[in-house]
C-alpha cells in the first residue's frame, strides 16, 4: 500500500479522534475535527487530479 496514503488516513483519523473525544467531554474540539475534514478534501482532490492528469497524458502519447 502506498505510504503517503497511509500516512494522509492516519493523520486523519488521529485529528478526527482527538477531536471527538474533545468534544464528548464538552470541550472546544471543533477545529480538530475541521482540520481532518479539509485534510480528507484536499487529499481525495489532489488524487482525483493526478488520476486525471495521468489518464491525459496516456491517452496523447498512446
């Protein structure tokens, strides 16, 4: 499995859960949870990106 992509879950899920539990005992945890949402969009746009780019780029040269 491609490392980078590990790393990006994990981040994620790390500041997702810290942010949960922040929350659960009523403390300020929004931002946590903020920060993984951008994180996931950016990551799943830039991969989307680079699929396209690369699906391009095949089909000039082919």
């Amino acid at each position: 499995m491609n490392r980078a992509l590990v790393f990006e879950l994990s981040s994620m899920s790390l500041l997702a859960m810290a942010g949960v539990l922040l929350v659960a005992n009523q403390l300020p945890g929004w931002g946590l949870i903020t920060s993984a949402g951008i994180l996931a969009l950016v990551s799943i746009s830039l991969r989307a990106h680079k699929a396209k780019s690369q699906t391009v780029a095949a089909t000039v040269q082919g």
